[in-house]
C-alpha cells in the first residue's frame, strides 16, 4: 500500500526538508535508538565501526545526532550497521519507528513495506523475479543440506579414498534431489543470462547439465 506525501506526514519541521534530508534524518533517528537500545555510547560505537576496518568518528556520529551533519554515506551505513548488530535496510527503513516514510519524494510506504520493496521481497513490485529465484535456489540448497546431510559433510572431503565405507548411496540420493528440486532452479538463472550460485567443487559436473548462460538475455524485461 503506497499513498501520496501530504497524507501522512503534518508536522512543520518534517515539511522544511526536503526528501534527502527527511530519508537520512530517518536513518539517523534508527541508528539513536539502536545504540541507545544497546546502552552504547557513540564512541562505542565509533570504536566498533574502527574494528571494523572503517572507522566512523564519534564526532560524525555526534554531529549526525545532533542535525548538524545531513548526510550519511553507503560506507557509513552499512559498516555502522555491523557495529550496531543490524540489518543496513533496518537502519534505513527501520519498523521499529513505526508509521510511513517517504520511500520516494512524493511517495509514501508503511515502514515494512517500503523494507520489502527495497530489498526485492514485495511481490507486488515490478522486476524482482531474478531475487526471487536466488532466494528460492538459497531456500531450497539449505533444505538439501539439512535433508541429506551425511552427504553434504561428504562433499568436503577432497579424496573420494578418505570417504567412509557405504557413502554412494546417500551421495547418490544426494545428487538426485539436487537434480529435481534445485537443478530446474539453476537452469532459469542461467536462461535469463544469471550466474548460478557455487555449489562444491564435487558437483562442479551438475553445472554442466544446465543451458549455457546467456548474454543476450534483456534483463530490464524480466
């Protein structure tokens, strides 16, 4: 559900700013509660961030807490987010705060769904087809691991030898329910042009049963 700006939002202060301003105050406003949810200090954080290997100072947290700096960067966001133990996404469209946030300059979304139309999990949003197949291929591969489990451990043994007595069976079962539940998955990335996910270097042989990858594909149509 999407509705126009003015619909939603009433307040002066928030009016006064334009879109890119109203978007990174919001992010703002996730990343305060996060750390104060936390009990961390904005040095905490600014150290964490420094382990991280991208230090964000704690006088730029500061001053972004303070509105004194609008803007905040990719980088900064997600390497932020990791200090935070958080989702980037959450920090941006955060369901915590509740309400709409403008998703566009003049487009309005509840905070869950504008989360989902950002990352591709809306079904209601239009191109998202090739996310849905590699989280459909991420679901499926999981529940294969789980499922045939003795087999996958075996997959990282480099020297067939080394294997316990009576394995091919269960790699054989193993092999076959790849080819009925995740192959057909596989064969559709690669029909829209679409890497397929690395699998094992022992089943390196399946990649070989699907269509060549095709670089024709227009990818803006799917």
């Amino acid at each position: 559900m999407t509705q126009r700006r003015e619909e939603h939002w009433s307040t002066d202060d928030e009016d006064a700013l334009d879109w890119h301003e109203r978007i990174t105050k919001d992010v703002i406003r996730a990343i305060t509660r996060r750390r104060k949810d936390l009990g961390l200090s904005a040095q905490d954080v600014a150290d964490e961030t420094g382990n991280l290997g991208y230090e964000v100072p704690r006088n730029v947290i500061a001053n972004w807490e303070s509105g004194r700096r609008k803007t905040i960067t990719i980088p900064e966001l997600i390497v932020v987010a990791e200090a935070l133990d958080v989702a980037p996404v959450e920090l941006l469209f955060s369901p915590a705060l509740g309400g709409w946030v403008d998703y566009l300059p003049e487009l309005s979304h509840p905070r869950w769904s504008a989360l989902t139309h950002f990352t591709g999990e809306d079904r209601h949003s239009i191109g998202m087809y090739r996310l849905r197949l590699y989280r459909e291929h991420a679901r499926i591969w999981q529940e294969l691991q789980e499922e045939h489990h003795d087999a996958f451990q075996l997959e990282f043994k480099f020297f067939q030898q080394e294997w316990p007595p009576g394995p091919n069976e269960k790699r054989d079962a193993f092999v076959a329910a790849i080819r009925e539940r995740l192959q057909p998955v596989r064969a559709q990335l690669r029909e829209i042009g679409l890497e397929v996910p690395y699998l094992a270097p022992s089943l390196d042989f399946l990649d070989a049963e699907l269509p060549p990858l095709n670089t024709d594909t227009d990818l803006e149509d799917e």
